[in-house]
C-alpha cells in the first residue's frame, strides 16, 4: 500500500514540474503594430508603468503567473501585490483584470486592440500573435 502511494505521490509531482516548465508567451491582439516585445517593457506594462496596454492576469494561485512575474519582473507575488496595492491606494492606475485561464486570456486580447497577456503557448490561436517567449 505504501509503495502505491509513493508512485502516486511522484506521478503528481512530475505532472506538477511538467505544468510548471511550459512554455509561455506574451500575447497581443493579432492586429496590434507590434511584432515583439523586449522582457523589460512588458514588466513595466504589467507593474503599472507603462499604462498603453490592457493587460490580462491569471488568477493569482496560478504557477504560470508566479512563473510569468519571477522571469519577466524578478518580482514574486507578495511583491507585485505590494506594488499594486500602492498604484491603487494614489489613483495611477488599475490592476491587470484577471481572467480564469490562458483560454480565457486568449480571448480577452483577441477582444481589445490594447489587450496584453502571457499564456501557454498551447492555448495561442490565430486571434493573437506571439511577441514574446518566457523562458
């Protein structure tokens, strides 16, 4: 019985590494002038900085997005939030909307000429365009 649940255990933990080391992308509405995007300035879009872009978030119990905001902006989550609770708090801006998932997100850039994401590369369609891959 143990040994089953040593395997279970280790199939769910490979599954989870796995989800952790997709492949990711930041996404624009495939009609948007831009053809790429350097890490830097899709941080400063989703840190508030940059306010040209209408950016889409996963929900914050997501790996992807702890994945996204550690690769993308050094910032882990507790730091973004800190970051946006000041935003907030003098006015600048709004937070990224979050939607459920990268499908979701897709669909939300597809929607808005200022639409920004970052998905699995997997969920990209022919309604968005890649400008970014986060490694």
């Amino acid at each position: 019985m143990k040994s089953a649940m040593k395997t279970v255990v280790m199939a769910c933990a490979l599954a989870a590494a796995g989800a952790a080391q997709a492949e990711m992308v930041v996404v624009v509405n495939a009609k948007h002038p831009a053809a790429s995007m350097t890490a830097e300035q899709v941080a400063n879009i989703y840190l508030g900085k940059d306010t040209s872009f209408a950016p889409v978030d996963l929900p914050e119990s997501s790996a992807v997005r702890n994945e996204f905001y550690q690769k993308v902006a050094g910032k882990d989550s507790a730091q973004v939030k800190a970051i946006w609770a000041r935003l907030i708090f003098t006015g600048k801006t709004q937070p990224p909307k979050e939607v459920g998932n990268s499908a979701d997100a897709v669909k939300q850039v597809a929607g808005s000429d200022k639409g920004i994401a970052y998905v699995e590369k997997s969920a990209v369609d022919g309604s968005v365009k890649a400008v970014l891959t986060v490694n």
